[in-house]
C-alpha cells in the first residue's frame, strides 16, 4: 500500500511526463532547423491563457527583407496622401528610397490604367416629321396645288396643240393635261388658273406646274408663273391592328360620324389641325385636308392614342 505522499509523487510524473515527450521532440526540430520553437510547456499555457490572439502573425524567415514587401492599396494611398493636419506630420511617413519608387510606380500605373468617364452625347430633339411613341409615319399619297398664269385661255387651242389634253365642254369646263415626269394630271380653265394633282412632294407638285405653264407658253398665250399655292395634302398609313369603330364612335360621337351601311369607315374630323381621317376597321387611316406636313404628322399623333384605347383584343 502507497501512502499520500507517494500516491501524489506519482500523479505529478504521469501529467507532466506528455510534456517532457514533446519537450524531447521539439528538441530534435530545434537541431536540425536550427531555430528555437516553444517548448511543449509553453504552447499548453498559451492554450490555457485567456488573452485574445492577435490580429496578424508575423513570420520572419532569413529571405524576407522590410524593403521587398509590397505595401498594400491602403499603404499607398497613406504615402502617396499623408494627413497634413495630423500632429507629428513630418514624422508620419518613413522615406525609404525602394518604398518611395514603388509608390510612383504604382500612382503611375493607375494613372495609366485610369479611364476617363464616358462622354455624355447631346440627344438631338426629334423633328417635327417625326412621329413620337411610335415608328409609324404617315406617307403622302396626293398633293393639290393651285397656279394662276394670269391671262385668259382659248381652250380649244389648248386642246388642239398640246399633248396628252383632252377637252369635252360639255361633261367638264377644262382642259385636261397630263404629263409623266412628275406622273400628274393638270385641269386648265379659260379663266387662266390651273389645278394640278398627283403629285406626292411639295418640290414634284411645284415642278410639275411649271412645265404646265411652259407647255400653254409655247401655244402663244403670254403665261406668267404666279399665286403657287398648296391647297390640299393626302396622307395615309396603318396603324397594324384592328379597331373597334363603334366604340371610337360612341366615346368620341362629337368628332366623328359613321354610317356602314353608306360607307364603311369611320370619319374623324379633328379640329387642331383642321383635318379629316378616315379611320377603317382593319387598321388603315387616310388624312386629308391638310395644307402642310406638318398638319399630317401632327393630326396622326393625336389620333394615335385614340386607336390604339380601342384596339380590338
């Protein structure tokens, strides 16, 4: 039997005998590395301690040099950008001549690297052709244009010498005139005043009427070029859906009138500006009584909306 003094005697040596065993074999690491670790002792205390640990280990090894390390995005701007107004400025910052020449190399690098912002580009305003919340545009289908030549017309002469002119006093007042180049047909009265048709630009319509007046010139009547005027401009397009005609009628009955049993589209008479639209079922729209683009492109843009809250489902 062990007495108490023995019994403890022999407890000290079995917990510190784990210990002594790696105390031995960190000694054998200790002689062929050539550098101290801790001994087993301290590394159970350091786990026993209740300090926290630190936030960043350091490890020195016989090639790491202070002047190597590369500073990091936070040490460059620290350098590059010290705090003036901070106490103990001059101080701050440690010149070593290897940190210095990274630091402009970097700043350098990012000034190179660094893209300027993009350019912000003006948006030219839509003109007034345009057609806006859309990509439907209206197509001129007709102009008429007036011209008066300022002298009386023997229409039968007309008839007689000129081209392509036909004449019937009896089922028309006028002479009818018609050429290829702009493709448009001419109305002459003995009054000297000429209506021309067809044409599907103002500059083909304009054109057009100064051959007319050339061709009555050569006939021997002292013709002038006056008074040219757009009278009528005949606009059309569609709108690539279907629409519910009686609805548009009883919403907007005011405006419009429509009777399928005489005619079977609906017509529109807008008040600014001052055109008619002849609105059909299947999606396709015909604007008249304009003086001017303008007018059309202006009156399809307001009639647009219109459609398209009765667009059949």
């Amino acid at each position: 039997m062990l007495n108490a003094n023995e019994r403890n005697a022999d407890v000290l040596v079995f917990a510190t005998s784990p210990c002594k065993i790696m105390d031995e074999l960190f000694s054998v690491e200790k002689m062929e590395m050539g550098v101290a670790p801790p001994s087993a002792s301290d590394t159970f205390a350091s786990l026993n301690s209740t300090e926290p640990f630190p936030s960043s280990i350091s490890i020195d090894t016989p090639q790491s040099h202070p002047h190597t390390q590369v500073p990091s995005v936070s040490d460059v701007h620290s350098i590059a950008n010290p705090p003036a107004t901070s106490p103990g400025y001059a101080n701050h910052v440690m010149h070593i001549p290897e940190q210095e020449h990274i630091v402009s190399s970097s700043a350098s690098l990012i000034q190179e690297n660094a893209q300027p912002p993009p350019s912000v580009v003006p948006v030219t305003p839509k003109s007034v052709y345009s057609v806006q919340g859309h990509e439907i545009t209206p197509q001129l289908q007709n102009i008429v244009a007036t011209v008066n030549l300022c002298c009386k017309l023997d229409l039968r002469k007309i008839a007689q010498g000129a081209r392509n002119a036909e004449y019937n006093p009896k089922r028309f007042a006028a002479v009818i005139m018609r050429i290829r180049d702009p493709r448009t047909t001419a109305l002459v009265f003995s009054s000297g005043k000429l209506v021309i048709t067809g044409a599907r630009s103002e500059d083909a319509a304009k054109l057009a009427a100064r051959k007319y007046a050339r061709v009555i010139q050569k006939l021997g009547f002292p013709a002038k070029f006056t008074e040219f005027k757009i009278q009528n401009m005949v606009g059309s397009c569609d709108v690539k859906f279907p629409i519910r005609l009686e609805g548009l009628m009883l919403m907007h009955g005011q405006f419009c009138s429509y009777e399928p049993e005489l005619f079977p589209g609906l017509i529109y008479r807008m008040v600014k500006p001052r055109i008619v639209l002849l609105i059909f079922v299947s999606g396709k729209v015909v604007l008249t009584g304009a003086r001017s683009r303008e007018d059309i492109y202006q009156g399809f843009n307001n009639i647009y909306p219109i459609l398209k809250s009765f667009k059949k489902k």
